[in-house]
C-alpha cells in the first residue's frame, strides 16, 4: 500500500468518527477497502476453505439447510490474508481510531455464512475469550459480500463501558468454558428483548467495515439471503495492551512462549509490527 493510498483512507476517518467509537463502542466506516484488497480477502478465504487451519469449525448443526464455517488465526497459512494483515489500510486504520503510535496484529477470524443458514451468533463479548487486556484495541470486521440489517452484526450501545464480563458460550454447542469465577455473569436475553435496547447494525456495501471494541456486546442472525456472507474479522493491538491470565479455557490462544501478566504484546514473531510500516 502506498502513502497516497493511507492518506486517502485515513482523511475518510473523522475526529467525530473517533469519539463515536470510543462512547458507543461500534462505528460503520465506508469505502475503506478497494477491489484489490476485497479480492485478496476473497481469494484468502476461498484458500482457507480449501485447506483450513486447526481453528476451523463448521459451526452449523447437521440439520441446518446452510452452512456456517469459522477458523481463526488464518494468516498464519493463508499467504493472502498474510499479505492483507501486513500490507492493507488496516493497520493505518487501526491506529487513528486507537489513536495509538504503534500496531501489532493480533489475528483473523474467517467468517463465512452460506444462503440459507439458521445458525445464529450468540451474544457474547470478543475479548473475554482471549488473554489481551487494554483499552486502545480494535476489532475490523470486514464483509466483502454486501449485508443488511438482518444478516449484518448487531450491537448493543456502549455494552464495552459497562465493566462487565459476560460468560463465554461457545458457538458450536453453546459450550461454555469449565472454571469460570464469579467475575463472569450470563450475558442478558438480547435477541428476545431487541426493544429494550440500543442496537446498532448497518447495511453494508463491499469496502465498508464496522470498526468496534472487543467488549462490545453483540452477535448476529443467520443468513436470510440468496447470496454468501463472507467476512474476514482482523484484531488490532495498540499502544496500551498487555497480557492478561483467564482463568479459563481461551481461544484463540496466544501461542510461541510463555508471557507474564501485563507484558507489552509486541513480540514481532508472534504479533507483526504493522504500524508504523517499515521503509
């Protein structure tokens, strides 16, 4: 990516933009991605699907007419989304909304919902389930098929500043994770009161990406339409993350050598340097 290419990215992000993120924990940003890096999303995908990585899972049931399919950590087999985590505006991006000096990539995650799938996203928080503290810490999730308010994430408004850790559930079974303290509370019905809340969710356009922080509740519907809802999710680290031990099971878990609690996560053989980029 060259620096015209950041600074025509980077201008389409606001100040106001910024301070939406950080009060109501989701924002929408549009036509942050071009044909190019939607078409190495798309190819990466296509790559996983053939030959997934030990973090795939087909999440549907059986007896689901679609198909739902996962997989973390991605880039690490994926030479597209390699390329598309060291190489695309993301990094940039993830920056000025954290408002951090430097980027490490943290992970992917391949979403992938064919027409017709019934399967449902629970609610639940992203960052109960990994071990990252910090607040200056973004999450991209990026369609590359276009989605509606019924197929898109949905969000419940400023849920990251309520200081509460919900319980894990994990898609597949609604496992929940063995060990868990009192620090852990159920996550509220919110599909079955949707009035009672604030919910944000979008429509969206290939090139557009809902840039929200880990805490945030959300979850998302199956897929009602005719067409696939690709998505490739990317986690960004900034200035202030470190370490954290749960006490539980946690995935994806942060591989390579041990760390101590609150130590930077800036391990370049485990989390890229992305920002500022190297000349």
């Amino acid at each position: 990516m060259d620096m015209s290419e950041t600074e025509r990215v980077l201008s389409r992000i606001a100040e106001t933009d910024i301070r939406a993120l950080e009060s109501d924990g989701a924002i929408c940003l549009r036509n942050m991605f071009s044909e190019k890096w939607r078409a190495l999303i798309a190819g990466g995908i296509a790559r996983d699907l053939a030959h997934p990585g030990p973090y795939a899972r087909t999440q549907s049931d059986p007896d689901d007419p679609g198909f739902f399919f996962t997989d973390y950590y991605a880039w690490r087999h994926t030479p597209e989304l390699e390329r598309f985590a060291r190489e695309s505006p993301g990094a940039a991006i993830a920056a000025k909304l954290t408002r951090s000096a430097q980027i490490n990539y943290f992970f992917d995650g391949v979403f992938v919902k064919n027409p017709g799938t019934t399967k449902k996203t629970n609610w639940h928080q992203d960052q109960v389930y990994y071990n990252v503290d910090g607040n200056q810490i973004v999450v991209l999730w990026i369609p590359i098929d276009p989605v509606t308010t019924e197929t898109c994430l949905s969000f419940v408004r400023a849920s990251h500043r309520w200081g509460k850790n919900f319980i894990p559930v994990l898609i597949k079974d609604s496992r929940v994770p063995e060990g868990l303290g009192p620090e852990y509370v159920p996550a509220p019905d919110v599909e079955a009161e949707r009035e009672n809340y604030d919910i944000l969710t979008w429509d969206m356009k290939p090139g557009d990406c809902i840039a929200f922080h880990p805490m945030m509740l959300h979850g998302a519907a199956g897929n009602s339409l005719k067409i696939q809802r690709r998505a490739l999710q990317t986690t960004w680290l900034g200035d202030d993350c470190v370490y954290a031990v749960r006490p539980v099971e946690v995935e994806p878990r942060i591989e390579g050598r041990p760390f101590k609690a609150g130590e930077r996560l800036t391990d370049e053989s485990i989390f890229p340097k992305v920002w500022p980029r190297a000349v």
